[in-house]
C-alpha cells in the first residue's frame, strides 16, 4: 500500500523507546551477561572437558592413541547426561523438588493423559466455497488454531499438521471438560476484539477508579451509570512464558496479576457500551505481512463498515499537534491481550502496523487478525479422539515402567552369568546405550509413549544382538587358537558387516513407522531410531574401546564364556519339506481365523466407531453381567474388556472397556446409560456436592430478583463439590446453560484440592471445590434452582475414564496406510539386500521369510482372540485381540528382527561359500550351524523382554507385545527353516537354466 497511515510501532519498537536507566533494563543485561557466561562454561564443560580428561586417562594408564577415543566415549556419555542434570537444576524451585528425570522427556497421553484430536479440512464445503487447498494453507490453519486452543501461549499444548488435510491437536493432562473447551475453540470462531487502553489524559475518570482498584485483584470492572465502561484485560505470554506487552513502558494502568497460575499482569481496557459501535473480527476482511520501507508490517483491511468505525475512532485519538502522548489500541483474541499499538493516524478501512518485527511476530501478530475465520474449513467433528484419564495414564506409565525394568534387569544378569568377563562389558555398553538414548530424546524434545517405553526396552534386547555377534566371533577365533588380541580384532571385524546390514534394514522400517504413524507410533519409531543407532555405536565403539584397554593392561588375558550349543552339526535342510508343509498349514488355519473374524479382526483405528473405559461403583458387576446388558443396547458387534489398575489404596481396581463401531460419542454414553439405568449396579459419574445458599438478604417489596443493577455486595454465595477436577470454566459455563439468572455469577476462591472429602464416587480421590457468589438481585429460589439443575447436568452421562473414536473415513485410510507401509518396508529391504548381497536372490528369499512371518503373525492374532474365551485362552492370558497401529509398528519390528536373523546366516552362507560359484546344501547347513548359537541366544535375550512386557506390561501394551512374542519366535523359525531353503533354491533353479545361445 501506498501512504497508508499505520497503527503505530510494536511491542518492540515500545522496548527500544524505553528509558536506558529504567531498573529493568538494568537488571535484564546483567542476566543476559551471566548467563552467557553460564552458558559458554557448560559447552565448553560438555565439548572439551571429555577430551582433556581423555588425555588424563591416557597418560594415567600410559596407553598410547587412546585419548580422542576415550575423548568421545566420555563426550556421548556428557551428552547423555546433561540435559537431565539441567532439568534437576531447572526443578529445583518447584513444589515437587528437583528431579533429574520428572519433566525431562515429555510423556505422551498414555502414560500422562490427555486428549489427541485429530480434524479433517471438510471437502465438501471447500468445493462448494470454491476454494483450495494451497502449499502453506495448512500452515496457517496450525498458527490460527494454536492461538484459538492456546491464547496465553502457556500451556502445553502441541498443534501440527498431519498428511496433507488433517490437524491434531494434543493436549497433555487434559479431563473429559476440558476436551469439550478445546472442541468449540477448534470449530467456533474466535473472539477478536479491539479495545483502547486506558490514559489519565483520555479517559481521567476511568483512570481513577482504576487507581482504586489497582490493589485489589478481585475487582475486574469500572461502573459508571450502571454499565461496564472499563475492564482489566489479562495479557497473552509468548513462547518463552515472558508477557508480551512486557517491554511496553508508557502503559499507564497495568498491574501484576496470576494469569492461568503464572506472574502476569493486567491492562485496564476500555468498553464501548453500544455493542454496535464495538470494532471485532467480524469487520475485518484480511490481515497480511508486507514490506514498507525496507521494513516487515502488518497490513489490514476491514469491510466498509468497520472502516467507518475505525476511521471515527482513530480521528477522535489521533495525536494532536505538538502532544507526545498517544492513545494505545489493544488487539485482544479469546479475552487477551497480545499486541497494543499506538494509534498514529486516522484509518479507515486500511491500515499498517509496524514496528521492529521478528518474523515470528509477524506471523503470529497475522494469525491473531485473522483468527476470526480459518481459511478452510474443518469437520463440526474431530474424525480422531483419544482420550485418558491421568489417572488411567498413571496406572498404564507405572506398569510399563515396572516391567521395563525387570525385564532390562532380566538382560543385565543373563549377559553377566553367560559372558562372564565380557558379559561385563555388555553390561557398560548397554548402560550408555540407555543413557544415550534417553537423553537424545530429552534434547530433541521427543514424546515418549507407551509403545515408545515398550521400543527402549525393545531396543536394550535388540543390542544385546551386536554384542551376541561380536562375542560369538570371538569365541570362534579363541578356539581356532587366536591369542586374546588377534581374537578381540577379528571378533569386532568381521562382525562388523553384519551388524551394519541387520540393523539398516531395523532402521529402513523406524523410518517408515516415524512417516506413517500416528503420535503413539511416531514415539515408538523416534526410540527404534535413536536406540539402534546408539547400541551400534556402544557396542562396536565403545565396546571396543573397553577390550582394547584391558587387553593391553594385561587385566583381561582371557575371555571364558558360557556354552548351551557347542559345535553342532544338524542337517536343518533335511527338514525342508516337513518345515514347508507346516509353515503352510500354520498360515492356513491363520488366514481362516482371519476371514471368519471379518471385520471384528480390526480396532476402531481401521474400522472407524467408538472406544470407551468406565467404572461402576462398589459392589461391582461381573464381566458377563455387563456385555449382557451391553449387548441389549448396542447389539453383538462389540467388544468388552475387563481392565485391572492400581486403586487408591493400592488395591487392584477393575474397569470397562467397550468398542462399539458406532462413532457418535453421544449415542454411546445415552446407550451406556439405558443398559444399566434399571441395574442394582450404579455406574461411575462425575459426582456434585453442593452446601446450602448462605448469606441472602431480603428482597424488598415489589423489586425484582434479576435487576441489573446490582452488585455483589451482600449477595449469597454456595460451596460446590466436585467429585473430580473440573475447570473453573467448565463450572461457569455450566451454570450460565442451567440457568439463565447465572450468568451474572462470579467464581471466588477456586481451586483444586487433593484430599477434599464429601461423597466420594469411584476411583478417583481428586476433588475441587468451588465457591459461587451471584448478585444480590438473584434469589433464593432462582439460585438453588440453578444449582439443582447444575447437579442434574453433570451427573447425567457416565465418566469416562478413557475414550477414542475414529470416523470410518480414516479407518479406511489407515488400512490403506498400513498396507502401504509394509509393502515400502519389504520393497526398499529388497532393494538393499540386492545392493548388498550383490544378487536379487538374497532379497526375495528375505521377502518369502518376512510374508510368511507376517501372515503368521496376523494369523495367531485372529486365532488368540477365538481362544480367548476358552479355558486354555485363560490360561495364557489370551485376550480378545484387533489390529491396531501400535500392532501394526509390532508387525514392522518383527520384520527388522526376522531380518536380523535371516541376514546374519546369508552373511554367514555368503563367506562359507567366498569365491565358489555353486551354493551347496552343505553350505547352507553349515552357515546354520555356526551362527546358530548367537540366533538362539539374540532370540532368547529379547525373549525375556518381551515376555515380561506381555505379562506385566498390561493391557495398553498387550496386543503390541503378544505380536513381538509371537514374531519373535516365528521369526527366529523363518530364518532356518525358510529364508534359507529358499534362498538354495533359488539359487540352484538359476544355475539349472540351461545356457541360451
């Protein structure tokens, strides 16, 4: 634009303008001083104190070359340490105290809980708009969204954009209330107002009332004639948690205030009491970034009539000739403030503001203007929900937590009682490994799930594979007579290969998974990744490194180790036939339990319908007792689970899961409500407790209990109890749609307390309590009545513990991506092994082991979940089982194990055979033979693992491990019995083609 008249100067240009001597600013550069010192003395602490003590270490054991290596062992070791150390320090100051591992990496809503949405751009509406989609509209739709779900910029809440028309939004900690908020912020627009700001010079009356109120928090508006002319706005914070109008220094009336828990301040803001004079988003038509004058400004339009209302405005506080003094306009969305510029000239229906702007201040100073209207729209409803209860998410982190450990402890002692001296060794090896991985994920701010904790501990079996490899090397060549260094270099080079190729082919899959997956398996692909990369390097680099010192120390001069398998010599391809006809009899009776399942072998994840967790208060029903009346209400294609959880007292507690493939979340809590609403069981609902109206002066004759103009002084107020955390919020609303008298309420010492006793209703011991206070106009009657039907709203639906609903839609589509996904898996594997390999033979006959292996693994699925109301089912925990996403990732892995295997013997076969042209059946059985010990003993090792997660893990994690379980053992089958039968047969069917002329 072209001599525009602008908004005047930003946030920043006011903090340049500031005073020089202000004791602020003072303050701020010596912070900023000292930190950077802090700061170049914790780098340099991480980068060169590892290799100067190195170099200590080096001349302490007189060992020559050894100081970089030990140099980067201890930098990966820094590396892995610091960010939890910084956290213990960053902690220090909370009520918790300090940790060094509570908040370092954040948890996910499995194991915190929370609520993941997920909203599709509505086609529909976008073809009949005659809109598109263009490259950065999703952009923009994350920033717009962000500001609608998180206006103050504190909380933690993740907005990004999911394929190419979808955004998820994940909120941690977030309850069933809190969820419904984010929902109507999502869908509903939001609220963009432009307020001026309060100067003695414009404004002096209200100025001085908001002198009187300025000590006192509770009073939040200026009366005059019986309207609201004034009120104190809360300011928005930035990324960094600093309030943005921080550096702004000619604000006349802003005092401190707790904004959503955290120091902030508030600015008393002016109300145009004619609603038709108030300037708000509906008036403005866009808002966009430009350059003027060598300079980044935000340019904005309104429609003619904002135009005229912005240009009547701006003239009457345009700053007068010779004045220094300009009135401030604050651009307030969802009731904060988040920029106040000055008015410069009079404006119409365009405008600038401009300032010194940081790029990221202009992109969100645009997204607030234009928040008011999303640039295409979404779906009324999230096609994705998930959603748990931190307490469920408790139960499922300290189960997980709990038979992670025992299962890496599991590890620790096998490969110490097994390898003795370099069992030892291992064991340093995979303490770094752990260390390293964790703290990779805390630096690079990595989610950690529940199937991610699963990958960590998945990942601590997987490594000890290298360490299996290079061990079994070793004790080859000591038996050939090596001396312990020629048997240490040899053990570590020629395992070395293998190593690389099992574990690219692992990553080819992480890689994969981290594209295709939702947040859960997103998690769990970023640790596969991150955990394989750090055991290759500790076990080949480190663990080197470790021999290669006690070796020359003459403090290791042999290496004993443990033996089950010693020399065998099996004929495995004479089984051949009878491992063919089994393996197709397996698949078989697995794909029949597969089509006679249908559609009930796939989770809602690529189904689409509804899951839900519930409870019942004590006495409890039985499980049959609930799928009964269940079934009555949903008819019989559903499915309900019996879940077990720690209790408050430590007791176990039972709750419901149910999957229906109904999708709408409100037909599904009425229906749950009318299976039982005739039962002796009660179900589990958010409970209210509210004490009696106190505080009620008489009304005189003839006035009416809703007159407007009164106050809150003298008016009655009442205690409600809620059995569970609620937001102050929800409360409110809550009582402005019960009751329509309410919505001059006003909410006083709300909190939420642990402990509050009152009528207690299931497993929850959380209570909040809330202290309502209405004008003295509303009476008696009217208050109760609302209270009454406040009780009666909330208790009406069931509590759900946990909830996730998919729309049909996306099932569909995420069957197409999990398809997709196994079949790029098995392709760029094929690809790599005929690189590799340096022949297609190697790759195809992988590919044969690796369907047979998924196929078996579908297969025992569908026949787990048909035994799984038997006797035997019982037995063995068998569980009613569907395919979901964190089984499908099972699936993958299982693929990158089996690959493991199957590689490890074709490298095997590949050096029996070195130069000879033919591949023999002697070849093969030998290759077997050889490495047999270390497939035994991998498989073992990530068997114990495994096993403990399937029987400790519980339920979130038990379909995920019952698949690795069973791949496992599949998988470790296939690479004998099938990848190398086929292999020699390929092979010798190319060598029999006779020669064409």
């Amino acid at each position: 634009m072209m001599n525009v008249p602008g908004l005047a100067l930003s946030l920043l240009a006011e903090a340049a303008a500031a005073p020089a001597t202000q004791e602020p600013a003072v303050t701020s550069s010596q912070g900023s001083a000292a930190f950077g010192w802090v700061a170049m003395l914790v780098f340099a602490a991480i980068v060169f104190l590892p290799f100067v003590l190195g170099g200590v270490i080096e001349r302490a054991l007189k060992l020559k070359d050894i100081a970089f290596r030990v140099g980067i062992a201890i930098f990966a070791l820094t590396l892995g340490v610091a960010p939890f150390v910084g956290n213990y320090f960053e902690t220090m100051d909370t009520p918790e105290g300090p940790s060094l591992i509570r908040g370092a990496i954040p948890l996910g809503i499995d194991l915190d809980g929370g609520t993941n949405l997920v909203y599709r751009v509505d086609q529909d509406a976008i073809n009949r708009l005659g809109k598109r989609i263009e490259s950065d509209t999703m952009d923009k739709m994350r920033d717009k969204i962000q500001l609608r779900v998180n206006p103050s910029g504190t909380e933690e809440v993740t907005v990004r954009v999911v394929g190419d028309d979808r955004i998820e939004v994940i909120v941690p900690g977030a309850d069933e209330e809190r969820t419904e908020q984010i929902k109507n912020a999502i869908v509903n627009l939001g609220s963009l107002e432009f307020s001026l700001v309060v100067n003695e010079r414009d404004f002096p009356n209200l100025y001085q009332k908001g002198l009187e109120q300025f000590s006192d928090p509770d009073q939040k508006e200026v009366i005059e004639g019986g309207q609201v002319r004034a009120r104190w706005v809360p300011v928005a914070f930035d990324a960094a948690g600093v309030p943005k109008l921080e550096g702004v220094s000619n604000i006349e009336l802003r005092r401190p205030a707790t904004v959503l828990g955290k120091p902030g301040f508030e600015v008393l803001c002016v109300v145009e009491p004619d609603e038709l004079k108030r300037i708000t988003g509906d008036y403005l038509v866009d808002a966009h970034e430009e350059f003027q004058g060598g300079e980044q400004v935000v340019s904005f339009t309104f429609n003619q009539a904002g135009g005229y209302l912005f240009q009547n405005l701006t003239f009457k506080y345009q700053p007068r000739e010779g004045e220094e003094h300009r009135t401030k306009l604050a651009i307030l969305l969802s009731d904060y403030i988040h920029s106040a510029p000055t008015i410069n000239d009079v404006i119409s229906t365009t405008g600038q503001i401009s300032g010194r702007f940081t790029a990221a201040e202009i992109r969100e100073l645009t997204s607030v203007l234009n928040s008011g209207a999303l640039d295409v729209p979404l779906t009324s409803k999230p096609v994705s929900e998930f959603t748990v209860s931190p307490l469920l998410g408790l139960d499922v982190r300290e189960k997980g937590t709990t038979s992670s450990f025992i299962a890496g402890a599991a590890v620790f002692l096998f490969m110490l009682l097994y390898y003795w001296k370099a069992g030892v060794v291992a064991d340093i090896c995979l303490v770094l490994n752990i260390i390293l991985v964790l703290g990779i994920m805390s630096l690079i701010d990595a989610t950690f799930t529940l199937p991610g904790l699963a990958g960590l501990v998945l990942t601590i079996g997987m490594a000890v594979d290298a360490n299996v490899l290079i061990f079994e090397r070793i004790r080859e060549e000591q038996n050939k007579g090596a001396s312990l260094r020629m048997a240490i270099n040899n053990g570590f080079s020629k395992a070395l290969s293998t190593i690389v190729d099992s574990n690219l082919t692992t990553l080819i899959t992480a890689v994969v998974l981290y594209v295709i997956g939702t947040d859960q398996v997103k998690g769990f692909a970023v640790t596969l990744f991150i955990g394989i990369v750090c055991s290759v390097f500790t076990s080949v680099y480190v663990g080197r490194l470790i021999f290669d010192i006690l070796e020359r120390k003459r403090w290791v001069t042999s290496l004993p180790m443990a033996s089950v398998i010693s020399a065998p010599n099996y004929n495995f391809l004479s089984k051949t036939s009878l491992c063919a006809m089994l393996s197709v009899a397996m698949i078989l009776i697995g794909l029949g339990g597969v089509f006679s399942r249908g559609s009930d072998n796939f989770d809602i994840d690529f189904s689409g319908g509804s899951m839900v967790t519930f409870d019942f208060e004590s006495p409890k029903p039985d499980i049959e007792f609930v799928r009964k009346h269940l079934e009555e209400k949903f008819g019989s294609d559903i499915t309900v689970e019996q879940l077990e959880m720690a209790g408050a007292d430590a007791t176990a507690e039972s709750l419901i899961r149910l999957r229906t493939t109904n999708q709408n979340e409100d037909e599904v809590s009425k229906l749950i409500t009318d299976a039982f609403a005739e039962s002796e069981f009660k179900l589990v609902r958010q409970h209210v407790e509210s004490g009696a109206v106190a505080g009620i002066p008489p009304l005189p004759e003839g006035e009416t209990a809703a007159d407007p103009s009164t106050d809150y002084s003298g008016g009655q107020s009442a205690t409600i109890t809620l059995s569970r955390e609620m937001l102050p919020s929800t409360v409110k609303e809550s009582l402005v749609g019960a009751f329509q008298v309410i919505d001059r309420a006003r909410f006083e010492g709300v909190g939420s307390l642990l402990g509050v006793t009152g009528e207690q209703s299931g497993s929850s011991a959380k209570a909040t309590v809330f202290t309502v206070k209405a004008k003295s106009g509303v009476s008696a009657a009217d208050f109760e009545a609302a209270l009454a039907n406040f009780k009666t709203n909330l208790e009406a639906d069931p509590h759900f513990i946990e909830k996730n609903t998919f729309n049909s839609s996306v099932g569909r589509e995420m069957q197409v991506t999990a398809i997709a996904a196994m079949v790029i898996s098995m392709t760029a594997i094929v690809f790599y092994l005929w690189f590799r390999f340096q022949g297609v033979n190697f790759g195809l006959a992988a590919i044969v082991a690796l369907g047979h292996d998924v196929l078996n693994g579908i297969g025992l699925v569908a026949l787990t979940s048909v035994l799984s109301g038997s006797s035997i089912g019982s037995l063995l925990g068998f569980t009613d089982l569907k395919i979901n996403l964190p089984m499908v990732a099972a699936f993958l892995t299982i693929v990158g194990y089996s690959l493991n295997d199957t590689i490890v013997v074709f490298d095997r076969i590949r050096e029996v055979r070195g130069k000879n042209p033919r591949l023999t059946s002697d070849m093969v059985n030998a290759s077997v033979n050889q490495t047999l010990s270390r497939t035994l003993l991998t498989s073992f090792t990530t068997l114990i693992v495994v096993i403990i997660l399937y029987v400790l893990g519980g339920e979130g994690i038990h379909g995920f491990a019952f698949c690795l379980l069973t791949g496992i053992i599949v998988g470790t089958y296939s690479s004998i019995y099938v990848a190398s039968p086929v292999l020699l047969w390929l092979t010798n069917r190319e060598q029999a083609k006779p020669a064409t002329t």
